[in-house]
C-alpha cells in the first residue's frame, strides 16, 4: 500500500471530487433499501405470504447493512476503501440477480441479506469514514452530503423501479437494477484508489478552531454515567427513533396501494419523502454546528413525532404527499446526530468503534420497524396500529434525549456554579 497522500489535499479540489464520487457510490450501493419496499406489493403476492413476511427480506437487509458495516470499516482500514468497493459492487450485482430469480420469500430474503451485508454496507460506514479524512475546515457538510447519498437513492430509485415493475415485471427490473448498479460502482470504484491524505495533529486541528465542541463531562464519563451506560441508552435510542422511522418509509407504498391510490402514487410518496429527507440531513448538519448532538437528535425526535402524528388524521392524496414530504424534512438529521453526540461526549479513540455500535442500533431499528408494521397489519388489518406502534417507539427516543440534554443541562449548570 502507498505512502499517505500530500496533507495539502485536505478540503481540495481534489478531496470535493471525491466527495461527489462517494455520493455516486452511495446512491448505487445503496439502492436496494428503497427499492424493496416499492416490490413489496408484487412479491406479496406472487409468493402468497402476509404483509409481514413480505417485510422480512428487508428486516434480513437492515441487519446485515448494520453487521456489515462493522467488518467493512475493518477491512476498508487494513485494504483500502477501493478494495472494499469493488467487493461491494460484486455483491450488489450477485444480490439483484439472485433475488430476481428467487423461487421463495425466503430466497428473496437470502438475497437481500447478501445485499446489505457485502453490497450496502460497502457504501455506508466506511465512505463516511473515509470523508472525514479528506477534510478538516468543512467536515460537517462533507460527511452531511456524503450521508445523503442514501436519501438521493430514495428519491431516485424508487419511481424507476416501479415505471421498470409496471412495464416489465419486478425480475427484469432487479436484473436491470443489478446490471446497472454493479457495473456503476465498478467504475466509481477506480477513483477512489488514491490514499487518503496525512492527518495533521489534533493540536494543529484545535489551533485552527476545529476542536470538537467540549462537553460539561469528561469523556470517562459521557453525561454523567458510566461509558457502558450512556451507550446503551445511546443505541437502545437508536433502535426506538428507527422503529418509528421505518414506519412510513417501508411500508407508504403498501399503504397507498390499500387507500386505492396504487403502488405508482407510493412510490412518488417515497421519492418526495426521502428527496426532503437530504435537505434535511444538510440542514440538520449545520444546525448541529450550532447547537449540538443531543439537542439536534431532541428536535429531530420531536419533529418525527409530529409528523407520523399527522399520518392519523388524514389520508386523502394530497395531504398524503404533504405529510410524506414533512417527514422527510423532519427526520433527516436523526442519524447523522448520533456520531456527532459520540465525537462530542466520548473519548476519541473510541469513536470509531462507538459509533459503529450506535449506527448498527439504528439499523435493528429499521429492521425491527420495518417487519413490526407489516405484523401489527396483519394482526389489525389496520395501518392505523401500525402508526401508533410507531409513535410510541418515537416516545421513547424522545425520552432518553430528553433526559441526556437535561443532565447535559444540568451538569453545565455545575460548571459555571463551580466557575
């Protein structure tokens, strides 16, 4: 492997090519998270299953995304991120082709597992890693677009997914997305050989007044409690903004298609959704500069909370398409907050692995919210149950931010007294 590149590339022309190389990459890698949930309708009934077996190939998908991303980051750091992305875009060509000729739900499963777990998680954990080492003076935007990526294959994948299932089937359309997504991340993948640049000294990086914002606590203890604590409420946060989160984004074009709507007007739904969702990661992103991790996740929380609140009361077409675009603006920035609370309250050296935990957290969250939906459908018959469900795992994440802002509160209050 070669020497460190010359550190003058940090926040170059060079490290913002390859920043709009990563978004690429991540769209591509990415496309399956979303693409399953517009074929949720067809597989359903072409296998003959209920709603929430039909969930379980992206329950499978979300939790090999999250493991993945932990033995990819490992991988990305002993080879290289090139290396890792031309795994990944094996992987995702091998998952869509053996998906589409799958015989079961359960092969279908099988196939999206391999999807996150080598095709996913290659574009997630360890692309927002290497960001971070390509600049110092813009890190927060860079790793917010990077972090978008995913949100543009939300907006872009779905309606050609469907144009693609209503004119040829969902086999051709996963043959074509797998063809088409492969050999893309193949090639995006060439670019991103060169090493990243030499870091300078955390010194260097505080005297240019890129310190990571100070915390009333010391890093041996993050808000007040024992490290093993605060990350257990950390990821258990995680897993209950996720669950409620997945609510709406796997299952709107099912809802849509049982409202009389039909899959196409979901699939606009799910675009609208998500393409409001990368305004929001980058609004998010530079709300947090401001104000902070936790309070960031605090006002996310609240604001998703509302949102799926609105699911209840209307369900007409158009308000359907505001709700959905109000849910992409408020939930955005959830995510990206927990490796900025991370940075902020834990010590350094950790981070990496700390945030590995959290971000897998989140995608149990997803996993768990995505199948739960579909069985408290078939349970009720009703999304209505479902929206509650998820409102009450919102309740949740709402209450452990609450009271880590308010110890963060409390414990600067101490400061100044002792001060």
């Amino acid at each position: 492997m070669s020497a460190a590149a010359d550190p003058s590339l940090i926040d170059s022309r060079t490290a913002a090519w390859r920043l709009a190389t990563t978004l690429g990459l991540v769209a591509l890698g990415n496309s399956s998270m979303y693409v399953v949930s517009v074929v949720l309708p067809a597989v359903q009934a072409e296998f003959g299953v209920g709603r929430g077996a039909a969930s379980l190939p992206y329950t499978l998908m979300m939790l090999s995304l999250g493991l993945g991303g932990i033995m990819m980051g490992r991988q990305a750091d002993r080879h290289g991120i090139a290396r890792v992305l031309q795994v990944g875009a094996l992987a995702v060509c091998a998952g869509y082709l053996s998906a589409a000729a799958s015989g079961s739900v359960w092969s279908f499963g099988a196939a999206h597992a391999l999807l996150g777990f080598l095709g996913g998680a290659a574009t997630f954990a360890p692309l927002m890693a290497d960001t971070t080492l390509w600049w110092h003076k813009r890190r927060g935007i860079a790793v917010a677009i990077c972090a978008s990526g995913n949100y543009v294959a939300g907006a872009l994948w779905p309606p050609l997914a469907q144009w693609g299932i209503e004119h040829f089937g969902w086999r051709p359309t996963y043959i074509a997305l797998g063809l088409g997504c492969g050999l893309g991340m193949a090639l995006l993948a060439l670019r991103m050989r060169q090493r990243p640049p030499a870091q300078p000294t955390e010194a260097a990086v505080a005297a240019a007044g890129h310190a990571p914002r100070a915390s009333p606590y010391p890093p041996e203890r993050p808000f007040g409690l024992p490290p093993a604590h605060a990350q257990a409420l950390l990821c258990l946060a995680g897993v209950a903004c996720c669950v409620a989160m997945a609510m709406p984004q796997v299952h709107i074009v099912a809802y849509c298609t049982d409202l009389g709507y039909g899959a196409a007007q979901g699939a606009r739904m799910l675009s609208l959704m998500l393409l409001c969702g990368i305004a929001s990661r980058l609004v998010s992103g530079l709300i947090c500069d401001r104000i902070g991790g936790i309070r960031t996740l605090l006002l996310g929380s609240v604001l998703q909370g509302v949102a799926l609140l609105m699911f209840l009361p209307f369900d007409g077409l158009v308000p359907l398409y505001v709700v959905s675009a109000l849910f992409g603006l408020f939930q955005g920035g959830i995510v990206p907050s927990y490796a900025i609370i991370v940075r902020e309250h834990f010590a350094t050296s950790e981070a990496g692995a700390r945030v590995g935990a959290v971000i897998l957290a989140t995608m149990v969250g997803m996993a768990l919210g995505g199948w739960m939906s579909g069985w408290v459908f078939d349970l009720t018959g009703s999304y209505r149950a479902a929206f509650l469900n998820g409102i009450g795992w919102n309740l949740l994440n709402m209450s452990i931010a609450g009271w880590l802002f308010f110890r963060t509160r409390r414990g600067t209050g101490r400061m100044v007294e002792a001060g």
